[in-house]
C-alpha cells in the first residue's frame, strides 16, 4: 500500500532530522521549531540555572539531584551527566536531554534516551560560548546573548604584575589540612579571581585533580588564602577550626598577615549573572583590594 501523500512528507521529514542529529554528533545545538516546545532534562545545576535566568524554566521537565532552585523543586530528580537515573529520566519523555562536557558523563546511556547536547563548563570561556548555545536551544537567543556579552566583559581580567597572589582553596575536613584542592587558574573561579584584580598564586595551568601538598603551598607561599565552603550556613566552631588548621601554617605570609579568611555559601559556586555578583564578593572582601591595577 502506498502512503499517503502528507505521511509520506512528513515521514521523511522526521528521517531527515534524525539523519542531521545523527551526523552533527548530537553536540550541535539544534534551534528550537517554532512548532515544537522542548521538554529538557538538564543534568548540571549552573546549566539548570542559566536556563532560568534566560526565561526557559517552563520548558525543563526534568533535573539533577543537586539542583536546588526554587523554579525546578518540583521536577524530577534525574540523576547526574555522570550517573544519570535512567528510569527517571525516561519518565519525563524529553525532547532533549543537557549535561556536562565531562571525560566521564554517561554519553551512551543518555543517548539511547533522546538527543543529547553536551556543553563544556569548566573555563570562563566555556561558560560564555556554553551560554548562547543554551540560547538557540531554548529559543531565548536574545536573553542568552545578552548575558553571554554581560559575562565576557565582565570576566576581562584585571591583575597586573604587583596584584596580591591568592589561593583559592577548598574547605577540607576540620583537622585534616593533609592536602589542598585548590581553583585552577584556567577554571571558572580562577578567571573570577583575576577579573576581581588577584593573580592567582598557581600560575600555570593544571590538568587533572587540583592538588597541592602542604610542603607545595609553603613553596608558593601566597600573599593571601581564601577557603570556600559551599555550606550555606557555617556554624562558628567549624569556622574556626577550619582557620585554626591554616594558622598552623605560620611560615606562610598571609597566616603571619592574617590574611586567611574563611568564605561560605551556595552563590560561591554561581552561574548566570551570579558571576559578576562573585567578582563584586571577592573585590569587597579579599584583602589587597586597594592595592589592584
């Protein structure tokens, strides 16, 4: 029996979309059809709350398991890019599934699921190009631009040669200071810290896990130390305790300076204009402020 006319266009239609997903390597964002509203599962709390902050909420269906934002409570919780619950994610029925360029996201699992689109997030660069790709694939090109262009200026950096050396570190495990992981200079955070006028006190790019050794951070010695707990409240004895492990260091100049100060909250880890908010935080309370170029 021959099709019909209009099944048959339509038909080969729909082969023809799967034929181009397939060829750009399902990483391609493809814009959003005027004729179709996207049911998006996002797997990456900032990618999550970009898309909010671009108007887009109303079309996610599904989220990870950290993501904590008021708009998407609601949602499903769907696992992670590393470790998606297949099961949950399924459920929602997604048009598209977004997560994290990460070595180890779960690629094969998720695309058996739906078109997958993977956005690095790692470098401030990521971060802007990652923006205006969410724009097309959300329909809300036009607010993503905007912020894409709102973070690219304000993440210029403005360190100069005599800007104060600062380590960003991790908290640790009150009475366990045995190793620092610390923000890369090429991440995120580490082109925050420049763009607030610090240069950080790791100067070369790393790759694989950030780590210093307690004799490494002596050998660097930093002009200042800040420790970022993402707890949102931190209860004073944890807060001294973790200080008090730092002080321990003495040979380093910014214990001698008391220069060590000890940060918490969830928007220390922001996306969205959170970012410009966290240059503005360290500008206000890193010490050496006065002294950046």
């Amino acid at each position: 029996m021959r099709l019909k006319e209009p099944l048959a266009v339509a038909l080969l239609a729909v082969l023809a979309g799967v034929a181009a997903w397939l060829l750009a390597g399902r990483e391609t964002p493809v814009p959003v059809s005027p004729t179709e509203t996207p049911r998006i599962v996002c797997l990456m709390p900032p990618i999550t709350a970009t898309l909010i902050e671009l108007g887009a909420e109303d079309l996610l269906v599904g989220r990870s398991d950290y993501d904590d934002e008021p708009q998407v409570a609601l949602l499903p919780a769907c696992g992670s890019t590393l470790q998606p619950n297949v099961e949950a994610i399924a459920r929602t029925r997604p048009s598209l599934i977004v997560g994290e360029a990460s070595v180890g996201a779960a690629r094969d699992k998720l695309e058996a699921l739906a078109p997958c689109t993977f956005l690095p997030w790692l470098t401030a660069g990521d971060v802007v190009e990652s923006t205006r790709k969410l724009g097309a694939l959300s329909g809300h090109s036009a607010e993503a631009d905007a912020l894409a262009d709102d973070l690219q200026r304000a993440l210029v950096s403005r360190a100069g040669p005599n800007s104060p050396r600062v380590l960003l570190a991790m908290s640790h495990e009150p009475g366990h200071l045995s190793a620092v992981y610390f923000m890369r200079p090429n991440s995120l955070h580490g082109a925050m810290l420049e763009a607030a006028g610090f240069r950080n006190a790791v100067e070369q790019e790393i790759s694989g896990v950030p780590q210093l050794s307690i004799e490494a951070v002596l050998e660097l010695d930093p002009d200042v130390i800040v420790v970022l707990d993402s707890s949102p409240e931190l209860p004073p004895a944890r807060r001294a305790a973790l200080l008090a492990d730092w002080q321990a260091l003495k040979p380093l100049r910014a214990v001698e300076g008391g220069r060590v100060l000890v940060l918490n909250g969830k928007h220390l880890f922001p996306a969205g204009r959170g970012i410009i908010a966290m240059i503005g935080l360290l500008k206000a309370k890193v010490p050496g402020a006065t002294r950046h170029d």
